[in-house]
C-alpha cells in the first residue's frame, strides 16, 4: 500500500518553473486522501491541489509534470482535482519555501 509520505515526496519533484520551489513546499497540494484497496481493483487515490491564482500561465505545465511523475505508480488509479476554494495564500508554504522567498 502506498503512503501519502510516498506520494507527496513524488510531487515534491516537480518545480514551479517560476519560483523554483517545489509544489509541495509551495503549499499546492492541499489533499492526498488514499483508500484502503478493494479485492481485484487498483488502489484509488484522490489528491485535491491548487495554484497560487486561476490565471497562472504555467498551470498545464505544472499539470503535465505532476501527472507525469504520478503515472510512476502503476498500480494506482489516481484522481487529481484543481481547486481554488479555498484560495491559496503564502501562509500555506512551508518554511523552507518561505526562506528561500526571504519572507523570513
């Protein structure tokens, strides 16, 4: 069984090209709900992340890296849901992130 440590070190890999922060430091990814896997199904995961604001022109790249690095599990069927409710904030970064940010 896949831990939610397992998956959010995996979307930690993909970057904010802008920013050059991680998107799990960033404070994107709001939700990593894993369900106990069902006799002769794949084990479902529901992520729900988000973006520092709807209009980011990056949000399809950043898309495509965390669906690129999430098809590494194979033997899971991942759903990943865009949300902006509730909207992003920096209070949601972790401290590195805000370091790095010299918001410290």
């Amino acid at each position: 069984m896949v831990t939610k440590k397992e998956i959010l070190e995996k979307m930690s890999l993909v970057t904010d090209p802008e920013l050059g922060i991680n998107i799990v430091d960033l404070g994107l990814v709001y939700d990593v709900d894993i369900r106990a896997k069902k006799e002769g199904e794949m084990q479902k995961v529901f992520i729900r992340m988000t973006f520092t604001t709807p209009a980011c022109p990056l949000i399809n790249e950043i898309l495509n890296d965390v669906t690129a690095k999430l098809d590494e599990f194979k033997e899971l069927d991942i759903e990943l849901s865009v949300v902006f409710d509730p909207p992003w904030t920096p209070e949601r970064m972790s401290e590195r992130a805000k370091i790095r940010l010299g918001m410290v």
